[in-house]
C-alpha cells in the first residue's frame, strides 16, 4: 500500500466529515512534498526554525518579512507561498496563519520537513476596521468579485468571528513567548519597534531605513490609502456597515486593545 496515498485520503475523508463538505484540495492540511511518512522513515537531518510569526490578515505581516529580509540579507519564509526545505538548515522565520501557537505549531510539523523549533513566536495585529476594510477588498480582487456587498462579505466569511478568536488567544494570555506587535505602533514609531522585532529575534542589524516605506502584497481592489494607522476614520461611506457591525461585535476587544 502506498502510505503516501493513504494518509492522504484519510486526511481527505476526516476533513469532510468535520466539514460537512467534500473537500479536493489537500494543500491545508497534507504536503505532497513532505508528507505523513516523513516521521516513518526520515530521510533528511532536521532543519532549525527559530521563531513562527502569526497574525491577522492585513496586520503587516508580509510588510515585517520584507524589512527584515532587507535589513539581514537573509530569507524569511511563508507557510503557503514559500516554503523551506530540508536544506534550508537554520530559518530565521517563518509566518504560519494560524488562530493559536497550537495550530501554528502543528501546521509546521504536519505541512515542513522535520525541524527543530526555537520557540519563540511573533503575533502582529491592527485595529480590526483597518484590517477586516482591507481583508473586504482583498476577497473583492482574489475573488473578481467586484459587486461584492459588505453584509455579505461579513456573513460568508465571518471575519470578526476570526478576529475575536486569534486575539482572545494569541493576546489575552499575554504568553512569555510571544512578541506582540501592534501595527499602529509600528506604522507611527517604526524606527523604535523594528528594532524591537530585531532585538527578539537576537538580530544584529542596522534596520534598512529605505525598506520601511516601501508597500507590500498590493491586493486591494479599491484605490485608497494603504498601509495607514487609522485610516477607517477617513473611510468612505462604503465601509459603514463594517465598521458599524465591527464596533458592535468587537466592542470588548477594541477597548482591550486600546482603540478608540
């Protein structure tokens, strides 16, 4: 039997029951390249990871990878796009969306080759208008969607639902192990946090001032102001219905926070 095959498939068939639905992709949850039998039957030394960063769609996570990649010279790696291999010996980073440090591990273990972890963990977050106004028009382009309605966007893809769960997860339990970074500090104070982020991850760099203001993932449908602190309070009449239902629902985290 080809154990390959079947622990795809049997992924395949746990995935549909929890969903309800008959799932063809396995890309989430199984790697082709590097798949279940890797434990079995190792065939490569394990690669050093040192530290997982997570975080909101459209928190800044891509913009962070970029600075530091600039700033060292070395690579950082994303879980989907971009991932490391066996020879790929020390990552210095990788970002792993993921709703806790739990699932973030886990997606590592299942979806890389073996590794050994750091244990170290970086979050970024933005106030969530910004950031589910921008995840709005992302969906709109990725999807060619362009009539897209808010209301609808909100109930399909319950983007608040997933924002209450990260930061009630990744936040409130304040883990010794986890730098959080708040966007708007990061935006407005750049030249103070990202040394931060450098001093967390034993980094020593000067900080490659021209990478700060350079805009990465340009996924908006819409022609707006990117990359802003606060921006939803200039925001159209387009984004009321998000913002309305957003301080609604995330009432508690917004304060929490420490957003207006």
């Amino acid at each position: 039997m080809d154990l390959n095959k079947y622990f795809g498939n049997s992924i395949n068939v746990i995935k549909s029951l929890i969903t309800g639905k008959s799932i063809s992709s396995l890309k989430s949850l199984y790697s082709t390249q590097y798949p279940p039998t890797k434990f079995l039957k190792p065939q490569h030394s394990k690669i050093h990871i040192q530290c997982i960063m997570s975080g909101f769609p459209r928190a800044g996570t891509h913009w962070i990878r970029n600075v530091i990649e600039k700033s060292t010279g070395r690579e950082t790696y994303d879980l989907h796009y971009k991932r490391p291999s066996h020879l790929n010996k020390d990552v210095l980073l990788i970002k792993i969306h993921a709703r806790n440090k739990f699932i973030a591990h886990l997606k590592a273990l299942w979806l890389l080759p073996r590794f050994d972890f750091g244990g170290k963990y970086i979050y970024v977050y933005r106030d969530p208008r910004d950031a589910i106004i921008s995840l709005y028009e992302m969906y709109k382009k990725i999807k060619a969607i362009d009539d897209l309605d808010p209301e609808h966007f909100l109930n399909i893809y319950d983007p608040i639902g997933q924002y209450s769960w990260e930061i009630n997860r990744w936040v409130v339990p304040n883990h010794k192990d986890v730098l959080l970074v708040k966007f708007e500090n990061l935006k407005l104070n750049s030249l103070e946090e990202f040394p931060r982020i450098f001093r967390f991850l034993c980094l020593d760099f000067p900080i490659a001032v021209e990478s700060i203001g350079k805009l990465v993932a340009t996924t908006d449908a819409k022609k707006r102001p990117r990359g802003t602190a606060y921006g939803w309070k200039n925001a159209s009449i387009d984004y009321k219905s998000i913002i309305d239902t957003v301080n609604s629902r995330l009432e508690r985290e917004i304060k929490m926070l420490g957003y207006e």
